[in-house]
C-alpha cells in the first residue's frame, strides 16, 4: 500500500506520570489524546487503560468507556491490548475482546521485559485467536523475537488468523531483541505472503524505527506507550507532537498518510 499507516499508542502500561508529566490516564484524557493524534493524521490508536491511581487494568467497563467517548470523536480505528500488563493473567487480558473494537494486539510469545517478563503460552495464543474470530476483532500479531514470527505460523497453518495478516514488531524493549537494520529485514523475510508490518520501537530506537519502516514498506507506530522523548532529554509535549513529526517524515518520503477507511479496507474490518 503506497499509504503510511500510522497507529498512536496513547497511554501503555508502564509510561508514569513521573516520567511523562502529560501522560493521558483517565478515560476522558485517553480519548481527547486520540482525537488529538487522528486529527493529526494517526489512523489507529493502540489502548491500554488506566484505574484513577494510574496503574493498568484491564476492566472491560473501563475499556467500554474509553471506547464510547473516542466514538463520539472520531471514525479512528481502535485497537485494544491484550497483552495487558506485568502480572496479569491471559484471562484476565483477553476479556476485552468481547467488547468488539476494530483491532486486538495478539502477543505472540512470552518475552523478557526489563527486569518481569509477559508469559505468552501457545495454548493462550490459541484462545486468543480464538475469541478474536468469534467477536470480528483482526488481530496484530506482535513478535518481540524471531520465535514468535514462527509461532503466528502456527496459527495459521491451524486456521485461527486469517489473512491479511497484521504484524507489530516491538523491538529495543529491555531484555529483548534490539533494533537493527538487519534485524528487521531478517524478520520481515519470514513473514507470511498476503502480510503487513507496523515497526514499534522503544525508547531511543523510536526514531530510527520510523526511517526503516519507510525504507521496509511497513507502517509506524508512535505514542507515549513506546517512547517519551521528541529528542535526547526533551519531552514531548503530547502523543499528538510524536504523530505530527511520523506524518511529517513520511510525506517527505512521498507517502500520503491513511485514513481510518483505508485502513478498514485493507483488512476488511467493519465499517462505523
């Protein structure tokens, strides 16, 4: 597709306010945020949710909220986690499914994460997939290493992903596979025919990602979820400064940036 997609992962599990003094928390910061980030030329958004104090959860009522006020925003496509966060069960994170956003994020492995690691079994992987296909939800099947790129095939050689198939690939994260060139394109030479890649990149990798998402043909990821920082000590002011400069970025390359509606037909998600 000669579009950049671009998804804004808002909030995440692990960003603080202390690190990030503008990080949305509350359902109504959460959808203001998105609005911001889709006017600004995002086309997905990535949620993740928050309790009053600020630590993750993944109520579905939460979540149904959440939903509600971007709906009454905007057409943007949303994607909710099911990775969740440290600690929870799968469980736990796959209930908001039932709630039928556009899109689920579908952790395909367990992972080193810092100094916790997120545990991803195929068995969990399998009801994942599951329940997404029972509620109409496309999955974005995320690798954070090279294991779990062979382990998505798994899925669907069984039939439980349908194509096109959606990749994320997290790279940089602690304890996890780095980003390098190299890297990627050895990953993106494993996927499947009929597949798309968004690149996420945490931290310091954020940007570089971005330049080999457009070298590749894969879409982008920004958001306070995966980094904070616009450049070296300096933080962003908002999800929707980390958006303007991914948009800005891509047109430079020639790329028109999608719409939620391309992005609805290019995986056959339902129209709002």
């Amino acid at each position: 597709m000669e579009k950049m997609v671009i998804t804004c992962a808002i909030t995440g599990a692990e960003t603080t306010r202390e690190q990030q003094p503008n990080l949305p928390v509350t359902p109504e910061e959460i959808a203001d945020a998105t609005y911001e980030a889709y006017l600004a030329g995002a086309a997905i958004v990535h949620v993740h949710a928050r309790n009053n104090d600020g630590t993750p959860t993944q109520d579905p009522q939460v979540f149904k909220r959440i939903i509600e006020l971007i709906r009454a925003k905007c057409d943007i496509v949303i994607e909710l986690t099911t990775g969740g966060a440290v600690g929870m069960t799968a469980e736990e994170r796959v209930k908001v499914v039932a709630l039928e956003p556009d899109m689920a994020s579908l952790d395909c492995g367990t992972v080193n994460f810092g100094n916790d690691y997120i545990v991803n079994t195929l068995p969990d992987m399998r009801h994942f997939a599951t329940e997404m296909e029972k509620y109409k939800v496309h999955p974005t099947l995320e690798c954070f290493d090279l294991s779990h790129i062979y382990a998505s095939h798994i899925l669907i050689k069984e039939g439980l992903i349908k194509p096109p198939y959606h990749y994320g690939f997290v790279l940089n994260v602690p304890g996890g596979v780095k980003y390098e060139p190299d890297v990627v394109t050895f990953f993106l030479s494993k996927l499947p025919k009929e597949s798309y890649c968004t690149l996420m990149g945490i931290g310091r990798s954020c940007l570089p990602m971005h330049y080999g998402a457009i070298a590749n043909n894969c879409f982008i990821r920004v958001g306070f979820e995966d980094n904070i920082f616009m450049s070296k000590g300096v933080l962003a002011k908002s999800n929707t400064e980390l958006v303007e400069r991914a948009v800005k970025i891509s047109r430079d390359a020639g790329l028109e940036i999608a719409k939620p509606a391309d992005v609805r037909k290019l995986f056959n998600l339902r129209n709002i």
